[in-house]
C-alpha cells in the first residue's frame, strides 16, 4: 500500500506559508490539520519508513519545500508526550509538581530541546560537507524545518520503545537482576539506533546529497556503551527512573 500522495496538497491555505510563525499558529487550529494522514506516517514509520519519504520530492515540486507545511504529526507527538509523562508520574506516585519535571523533560527536553541541537548539528553538517557539488544549474540547500521533520520522523519509533513499550515492562526492568539490565539496555540501543536509521533514510532521499550514511556511524558507540554497561550490570532504567523521580 502507497500513502496517498495528494492528501498534503488538499489544503491550498497551507501552500504559499513556509514561516515558522505561520507553522506555529496552525498548531491551534485542529480544522486545518490532516490527523489521519499523520497517524498514517507513524504507522508507515515502524513497518516501512522508506514510504514516509516518497513525499518528499513532490512536496518540492509542488511547493517549492522539503518540509511538511501541516504541524498535525508535532502536535500528535507532544499530545503523546504529555499521556506518557502523566502515566510515568503516577507509575513512580510523584507529586503534581513531579508531574510538571516530567512534561517538561519529555517534552520539554528530550524532544524539543534535543530536537533542536540534532536537527541544527545534521542541517548544518548537510548543507556545509555533504551536498554535492554542481556545475549545472543552481546548487540546492536544505530548509532546517525539514532537519526537524526528520528528527520528529525518528523520534516517534523511539517514544514507542522508550516511553510506551518501557513503561509496561518497567516492573520487569526495575529489578537489580543481569536480565533486566540486558532487556533494558537492550531497548534504549536498538530505540537509538533505529531513530538514526531513520535520520539517515530521510537525509538520504534529498537528491543533492551524498555520503548521508555517516548518520549511522554513532551506531558503533551506542552498542558498544550498551555492551560495557551490560557487563558492568549498570541498568539503564533505573538510572533514568532515579532521575525523573528525584
């Protein structure tokens, strides 16, 4: 099955606004954003993420953007954020106030903070060492909205693993047995390495990039540090528990 590829191109009000402002004030306005093709994207996004990116190419033809023009998939994100962060507080019985550090990290933080310095690092490094050169017709650049878009593509298969799929296991992986710290370990290095999976593919479908495969280069340390914490019994989980209810 193929995403429809005019659903983007069925708001014509969306079309001629590429701002950030403009992106921003959409995020209030449900009427105007495609909630069914973004919860489409986050299905495409676990089973075969390559056809996320078909858009991408025409949504340069037909707009003149890389980027998604419809803040539907960040508001979804963040929506799921706040359930996430809600259920870990009261899995951990923190205070209402521990409950507030909990939407600001995982909002706050791990996606929009985080978010940010990633994209700004990948868009920075794409457009300064890793578009080819041309000596026919004008050279392209990458908007840094569509470095986010990425990031927010990647970040989805990692809330699953990390914030849902962890959550209910966390009985489980809170034990101080080596199995817990194996499965535990082993479910925040494939979550990383899969978000730069996904990185990679996205930075890979531009075609006046090259060498976009070094986005999968910090496979290499994520599972070696996962292997020496293993080794070590040093749990993930419970170092990152003891900081959110600390």
């Amino acid at each position: 099955a193929m995403l429809p590829i005019h659903i983007e191109n069925q708001r014509p009000s969306f079309a001629a606004c590429t701002s950030f402002g403009e992106y921003s004030r959409r995020m209030v306005h449900y009427a105007q954003m495609d909630m069914s093709y973004t919860f489409a994207q986050m299905i495409y996004l676990c089973i075969a993420p390559r056809k996320v990116y078909q858009l991408t190419s025409y949504r340069k033809q037909t707009k003149n953007q890389w980027a998604r023009d419809d803040p539907a998939f960040v508001v979804v994100l963040v929506f799921f954020l706040v359930i996430a962060a809600c259920s870990y507080g009261i899995a951990l019985q923190v205070s209402s106030s521990g409950i507030m550090r909990l939407l600001f990290q995982f909002v706050g933080v791990n996606f929009a903070l985080f978010g940010v310095i990633i994209a700004s690092c990948a868009w920075f490094i794409s457009n300064k060492y890793l578009r080819a050169h041309s000596f026919h017709g004008v050279e392209q650049r990458m908007e840094w909205m569509y470095a986010f878009d990425i990031h927010c593509n990647s970040f989805f298969p990692l809330f699953l693993v990390l914030y849902v799929v962890h959550y209910f296991l966390l009985p489980f992986l809170v034990r101080e047995t080596l199995a817990a710290a194996i499965i535990g370990n082993a479910l925040y290095a494939a979550a990383l390495c899969y978000y730069l999976f996904i990185t990679s593919l996205g930075y890979s479908m531009l075609p006046f990039l090259e060498r976009t495969e070094i986005f999968l280069y910090p496979m290499v340390p994520i599972c070696i540090v996962a292997i020496v914490l293993t080794v070590f019994r040093v749990n993930i989980t419970r170092l990152s528990l003891a900081h959110f209810s600390g």
